[in-house]
C-alpha cells in the first residue's frame, strides 16, 4: 500500500512539474502590463558642468511582457495588470527584435525633442542637423518587403537628396501605381541602392504607396555638451521629464524644491506635450516610490484626457501625490517656478 501512495506521488509530482514548465513557457497571443518603477533621471542625463538639485526628477515605466499562462491568469485577477492582444502592441509580423529597435528609436527622437527644447528655454546654443531618413517598419504586403528592413536608413530618392521624411512622403505622393523609384540605404554600415515600384495600400486601396513608416534621423548639437544613457529604456513617453531634468541642470535655480517629481508625456520640439499609454499604471508606479508631484498630459482639457485618467487612478489608490494637469512643457516650468503659491 506504501509503495502505491509512493507511485501516485511521484505521479502526481511529475504531473506538476510538466504543467508548471509549460506554464511558464508556452506564449499566449498577449502581452500583459503592470506597473513599473519611477526613475531618477539625475544618473541618467548628464550636462557638463551642470547645477545640482536638492530633489529628483523621475520618469515613470511600465512593465510589458508576453503572457503565459501563469501571468495571464494572474493578471485577470491584479488591478492595474492589463492584458492586451498582441496586435495592440507589435505590428504585424514584427519581431521582438524589431519592436524593441522601434521603441529606442522612438525614445532617441524622444531625447532630441527635449534636448531642443530645454536649450532653448534655458537660451542657450543648440542646433538640428538633419541626417536622412530611418524606416521605422514595413507594411505586410507591400513592394518595401521585399528590399527594405526596419532600420535602414534613407539617404536619397532617385538621385534626390533627403533629410525629412516629409520630403519622402510628398515626393512619393507625386506618383503612380507601379511607377518605380530607387532609394539609396544604409543598412549595417554598407550603403546600397534598390528599386521599389508603387502599389495600393491592402487596407486603403485609394492610397499608393511602397508601404514603410519613416522616421526623420536628427542629430542635436548643444553647448554646453549633455550625455543621455537611458541603456535599454524604449518609447517617447519619458519626453516631458527628460526636457525639465535637463533645463535644471541648465539653470541655477533649482525647480525640484527638494521634492520628488515625476511625469509622463510625449515631447515634441515645439513643447507641446503628448498623451501616452498606462497612465493608470504610471501613477501607481510613482505611489510606490513616495513621488510628490506628478506632471500628466491635459490634452487640451479632454473628458477622457491622461489627466483625468491619472486623478481617478491617484484617488482610487488613496495617493497623497499632487497632479498636475500640463498641455506643454512651459506649463509644468510655469506650476514649478510658481510652487510656492502653488501649494497654498
């Protein structure tokens, strides 16, 4: 009888184990989201000879991976874990490789935008160089898929030199359906030519095209110089901090008044800012890393704005944090260079 208890044991502990390992390791077709961390951005963006801060500005992430079975179950049952199919977060037939590369592309335009406008705000020397063109992906279907890769960079178009993706488009714009035109790349360090013919988009046959999504490759030159290492952190969202961490060190006065200030929002090179994704999520993340001020996107004053989003979150949670509605980057500088009254 011992010995039969003993087999059923061993049985049933095989059993497990073989359900745990495909648990942890069969994907599902999602990706699942949680709150991630809040981030102090002083070790990260270094200008030369920059001013100290008694505080910190911090940029807020989240945490995203494909579900298996064990974190898809889990998340079903976690407030602010959110699962997503894997369409609303990888294009289609996009790599793991080629996602990660869009997102550090989009956090490299992220970078320059603040660089931009911080420089500016602070009236100091910064200029934009412009250095072609990056194809940021590759519609499924269309001519570009047999010749072109996300990361290729653009440098001509039928001998014609180009430096903005506009440039591109409106010259692309002019053509028709099966005309071919020869685009010069870089690819690796080798620069090469092919030739790309024209054809209806699969989902919008009125639109003609060869079917990549461009991205305009800058180069920003400021005085004095600054260094950015944000390793391996992807995505635009971290624009708005970026631009008032480097400003700070720019000027002499401190902004952080010794608080922890955190944020989110897209950045362009006019300061407008941006709405981005997980801003639930992002509040909750900056809760638990004690964070004193948190800077959300307005949208304009939107019903269903990241603002509102984020005061329904920071309520929800029972979060003391102060938020704090910006449409542009002069918005959070003016609530900052004004914090004192602000706080009456």
């Amino acid at each position: 009888m011992k010995r039969k208890r003993n087999k059923a044991y061993l049985k049933a502990l095989v059993i497990g184990v073989v359900l745990a390992i495909l648990g942890t390791f069969i994907q599902l077709p999602y990706y699942v989201t949680k709150p991630g961390m809040a981030t102090e951005l002083d070790p990260i963006i270094n200008v030369e000879n920059g001013y100290e801060e008694e505080g910190e500005f911090m940029l807020t992430t989240i945490r995203l991976g494909q579900a298996n079975i064990f974190s898809y179950l889990l998340a079903k049952f976690q407030k602010y874990h959110e699962i997503l199919p894997i369409n609303h977060v990888r294009r289609d037939n996009e790599s793991d490789e080629e996602y990660t590369n869009r997102q550090l592309f989009y956090m490299e335009d992220s970078q320059e935008s603040a660089i931009t406008v911080a420089y500016k705000y602070a009236n100091k020397p910064v200029t934009v160089k412009n250095h072609g063109i990056y194809i940021m992906g590759i519609v499924e279907g269309m001519p570009a898929e047999k010749v072109l890769k996300p990361g290729d960079r653009i440098f001509a178009v039928d001998g014609k030199q180009i430096e903005e993706h506009t440039e591109f488009m409106k010259y692309v714009a002019d053509k028709k359906e099966n005309e071919t035109i020869n685009i010069e790349v870089e690819r690796n360090g080798e620069e090469k030519t092919v030739s790309v013919s024209l054809a209806p988009f699969p989902k919008e046959p009125d639109k003609i095209g060869i079917g990549i999504e461009l991205i305009t490759d800058i180069e920003v030159v400021a005085d004095p110089k600054i260094n950015i290492d944000s390793k391996k952190i992807g995505g635009p969202s971290a624009g708005l901090m970026f631009t008032l961490e480097i400003y700070n060190q720019l000027t002499e006065k401190d902004l952080t008044h010794g608080l922890r200030i955190a944020g989110t929002g897209t950045i362009n090179t006019e300061g407008q800012v941006g709405p981005i994704g997980g801003i639930g999520q992002k509040i909750v993340a900056a809760d638990n890393t004690d964070v004193d001020i948190f800077f959300a996107p307005n949208e304009n004053g939107a019903a269903v704005s990241d603002y509102r989003q984020a005061l329904e979150t920071a309520k929800d949670i029972k979060s003391d944090m102060k938020i704090v509605p910006v449409d542009t980057f002069e918005d959070a500088l003016h609530y900052l260079k004004n914090l004192d009254e602000n706080s009456k």
